[in-house]
C-alpha cells in the first residue's frame, strides 16, 4: 500500500510535470509499489534526462535541499539532486549510467522501458518491472533483484 503522504506528493509532481517537456518515471520503490510489488516506499525517485533533472529542479526551486550536480560513484552516475517535498525526500537522477565491467553504458532510454499505470486520476510513468530487474542486477544489488525477479514469476504465474 502506498501512503498517503506519497500520494500527494506524487500529485504535486504530476501536476507540474504532466504539461512541461520534461521525459520522466518513477523508479524504485514508489515504481515498484505503484505496479502492485508489496514493498513500502519511504522516498520518491524520479529519474529523466539531464535536461529534466535540471528543469524539475527548476520548478520545485523552493524544495531542493540538494542542488543537481553530475555525481559519479564506482557503479552509477548521473546527474542528482533532491527535493523534500511535505517532508517527503525526492530524488531526481538525469542521465543514469551504469558501469558494466569497465565500460560505462550509455545513458538510459527511459521512453524505450516506460510504461503507465493508473492511480488516483493520474497516469504515472514508470519503468518496467522486467528492466529494473536487470539493472539491479548489473549494479550488484542482488537482493532487490532477487525480489524482483520473485515478483515478475509470481506475477507470470498468476496470468
């Protein structure tokens, strides 16, 4: 179940986000729980382009609490930030990319994973269940992989 908390905040972002330019999704475990994964978010993750990074930044200017800046760690890097929004933390990462052996892959399509699901008169963007899966796994968090994977199996076996 998501909180109620989220949700608004979730419409806060939508009502901003759904008339402007800006290619965006929810990921992790707001993304998870908003395609029925029985997890409890605690924050949101948006992840879009570089350019969308900078311009949510922009029209949440009065919630950011840190600036967007390119950061890289041994694994992944884009450009992130964070809001908080109603005392909810946001997290905004543009142009992810994920370090596989020692290349670094280009940045992630996100239209090419996304799909909608339905909630409270929103038509959210997220990315599929099947693509988070596999970018767990490449960042070596074999655990929320792992749930995943449980999760789509579940799934395939009840349909």
């Amino acid at each position: 179940m998501i909180p109620q908390t989220h949700l608004k905040v979730l419409h806060m972002l939508y009502e901003r986000l759904k008339g402007s330019d800006v290619n965006w999704v929810v990921t992790g475990s707001l993304g998870f729980a908003l395609q029925g994964v029985p997890v409890e978010p605690h924050d949101i993750d948006i992840q879009t382009d570089r350019e969308g990074a900078y311009e949510i930044q922009r029209l949440f200017s009065r919630c950011v609490i840190e600036p967007v800046k390119f950061k890289e760690s041994e694994r992944i890097r884009s450009h992130f930030g964070a809001l908080r929004i109603d005392g909810i933390e946001v997290e905004i990462m543009g142009d992810i990319q994920k370090k596989v052996g020692n290349q670094w892959e280009t940045p992630v399509d996100i239209k090419r994973y996304r799909h909608f699901v339905e909630i409270e008169g929103m038509r959210i963007p997220v990315l599929d269940l099947e693509y988070e899966y596999q970018a767990y796994l490449k960042l070596g968090r074999i655990e929320k992989a792992e749930m995943l994977k449980r999760f789509l199996e579940k799934r395939e076996r009840e349909f």
